[in-house]
C-alpha cells in the first residue's frame, strides 16, 4: 500500500518536472560575452586572458563579442597587440547587440570590472532585469549562463533561471566585495607577434580561475563529465586558496603602508603620491578581511552544460 | 604595448610603477610626442610626465578627450612585492 503511494508519488513528481537541456559547448555553437563596468586596464587584462584561453581551445574572436564601459582611445592600445579587434561595444549596446545574433545555441556571457549595490558598474547600470532580458533577447539559444565577477554580484542572485531559456547564474561574490589580487603569469600572454606582453596584473580572483579551469579542466565532482558545475566548485575553491596565500604577504605591509601614508600626508607629499598609497592600502584590507562567498543558481542545470 | 625598464622615469615612483603593473593605473605614450607619457588613474584622473617621470603640464592637452593615446607602457622587470605565481602556458 505504501510502496504504491510512493510510486505514484514518484511518477507525478517525474511528470511535473519540466525537462532540463543538456548542452555540449563546441568551438562554434556558444557566444561569449565579456561585460566590464570599469576604466582599469586590469579588468581588461581579465578578458585578453579569457580570450587567450578560448584560443588555446579554438574559440575564434568570431563568436567573442565585448561590451567594455571604456572610451575606445584609452581601450584599443590594451587590445590592438593581442590582435583583438572584432565585436567591441559599448555596454550601453548590450541588449540591442545581442538580440542581432544568431546561429549560437549556447551564451555564456562573464562580467568583469566594478559593480554595485546597484548593478554592474556600467554608464548606464546594467541591473539584474536587463541583463537577464539581454541574455533572452539571443536568438535561438537553448541555454547558457551568466558570470559575475563584479563586486555585490549577489543582487543578480534569486532571478527566474529557470523559465523560458534555462540558464545558470554563477557569482564570484554575494552582497560584498569580489577580490583581485596581483599575479604573475610563470609565461606571459603572448602579443600577435609571439612576444611576451602580459607578464601580470591584477586578476580578478574568481574569473582567473574559471578560465584557469577552462584551459585545463578537470572532474571535480566525478561524475564522468567536465560541466559548469566543476567549473563553478574549482574556481571557488582555488579563488579562496589564492586569497589566503596573498594574506600570508599582505598583512605585514598594511601597517608599513599606514605609516607611509601618514608621514607622507604630513610631509605635504604630491596627490599623486598620496593617492597611489591610499589606492594599494585600500586594496591589500579588503583582501585580508573580504570574504567573497561565491553562489550558484539553478545548480541542477549545472551538471548538464558541458565543456 | 611598449615596454620600459624600471630605471626608465625615473622620478615616477615605484609605488605608481608597481600600480601600473597592475593595470590600476594605465601608462600611454602619446602620439607624435618623443617626451611625453599620459598617467590615467583609476579615478580618471590624468597626469602628462616628462620623460623623467615628473608631473609635468602642456596647454595642448586639457582632458583626457584632447590627449592622442598611444602605446601602453609597462615596467616588466620591476618586481611586485606581494604577486602570486601562477602557472599557465
């Protein structure tokens, strides 16, 4: 008698749970879509990387499109020695530039540089709504997902992923500041010439990782496959490991770049001066005291988008 | 993307050089001049350097708009004092 409910219990639950796509990203049937809300080099140097690594895996800049919140004077001298020149936008661009393309089943799009309480860092803001809007404005997409590596991405948690196109959303930090700590390359990103041109910089932690993890993958949970979930559960967990090991170097130099601050604001130094300490002081507290908390959104679709 | 040695500017601190480094700051040469690098900051704010590395001011270039952007410089061989190692090839 109770084995039957149960049965019956199953076999309704079954039919009520709508089918999740599953989804194999190729070299040519995902878009990737890099957002920054930011005027830094570093978090343009968070993309050159990105793309490298989509090279390295045949991802031609065909089906990379960028939306950098940067006047294109000051952005191109980053780009033009990596030879990347195809699909440069402005964000204020998103949602119409995305509902030109075609022919993708997969979207991944991944934001760098600032964000907000508000959104991401952009002129105008990118809010949760229109970015998951953009996101469903793609033609003919299946499934995809949204990675946030700006600071406060936890505003763009809890949204509908699951209906219309199913989608994951993954964030590098929760209602708080995402962390980038300074990292040197053991071989430099290569500029169109074969020279080494990007030694280092100041990576974006999480997204570092991601893409870390995309150059190299590994089955973190066993199941057989390599899927956004590993991706999510290493970048984590290895962005967290990278963030200790910083700590161990900063927590010493804070109280040096205290006093440094003050005997400089005493001595009358340049602005320039007191700036630049101020700016690095800044960084290295939120680096020993941040605790980012990744999260991931519709976790059951995860396991399904594969690399 | 231009590549200046440490000693280069050499009145620039290392501070600002290390934050350059890092892409906090962004250093340019500027089109058409020998002598003359634009400093953006990561508040947008601009700085024109002499050849030396010091704060310097020219008429021509009012905003960031007016300044003619060419290469970025970075100082490769000025070690970072708190960088991570990482592999990647």
């Amino acid at each position: 008698m109770l084995h039957s409910r149960i049965s019956r219990l199953l076999r309704a639950s079954k039919s009520t749970t709508p089918d999740l796509p599953a989804s194999s990203v190729s070299k040519t049937n995902t878009c990737w879509i890099f957002i920054s809300g930011a005027t830094e080099g570093r978090h343009v140097n968070d993309i050159i990387f990105a793309i490298d690594v989509l090279r390295k895996r045949g991802v031609t800049d065909d089906h990379v499109y960028l939306f950098v919140d940067m006047d294109p004077a000051q952005l191109t001298p980053f780009l033009s020695p990596f030879g990347i020149t195809k699909n440069i936008h402005s964000p204020a661009t998103l949602a119409g530039e995305l509902a030109k393309l075609t022919g993708y089943e997969n979207a991944i799009i991944v934001v760098t540089g600032h964000g907000t309480p508000t959104g991401i860092a952009t002129k105008p803001a990118i809010t949760p709504h229109l970015l998951l809007q953009s996101f469903r404005g793609l033609k003919g997409i299946k499934t995809g997902a949204i990675i946030l590596g700006q600071c406060y991405a936890g505003i763009f948690n809890f949204a509908d992923a699951e209906k219309a196109t199913p989608l994951v959303f993954i964030g590098a930090a929760n209602l708080d500041l995402s962390l980038s700590i300074d990292i040197t390359l053991k071989q430099p990103i290569k500029d169109k010439s074969g020279a080494d041109a990007l030694p280092g910089w100041r990576a974006n932690s999480f997204l570092l990782h991601l893409f870390f993890w995309l150059h190299s993958p590994t089955d973190i949970d066993g199941d057989g496959h390599f899927s956004l979930m590993d991706a999510y559960k290493y970048s984590g967990a290895a962005a967290a490991a990278q963030v200790r090991e910083a700590r161990a170097m900063l927590h010493l130099g804070v109280g040096q770049k205290q006093a440094a601050l003050q005997q400089l604001q005493a001595q009358g130094a340049p602005k320039l001066m007191l700036d630049t300490i101020a700016t690095s002081l800044k960084s290295d507290v939120d680096n020993l005291y941040v605790n980012p908390e990744p999260w991931i959104l519709h976790a059951r679709l995860a396991p399904r988008i594969r690399f | 993307m231009k590549t200046a040695r440490k000693v280069d500017l050499s009145r620039l601190p290392v501070e600002v050089k290390q934050l350059i480094n890092a892409g906090v700051y962004a250093l340019y040469t500027i089109r058409g001049e020998d002598a003359l690098y634009a400093l953006v900051t990561d508040k947008r704010e601009f700085y024109l350097l002499s050849a030396a590395g010091d704060v310097t001011k020219d008429a021509r270039f009012k905003d960031l708009n007016s300044i003619p952007f060419g290469e970025v410089v970075t100082f490769p061989d000025l070690p970072s004092t708190s960088s991570i190692k990482v592999n990647y090839a």
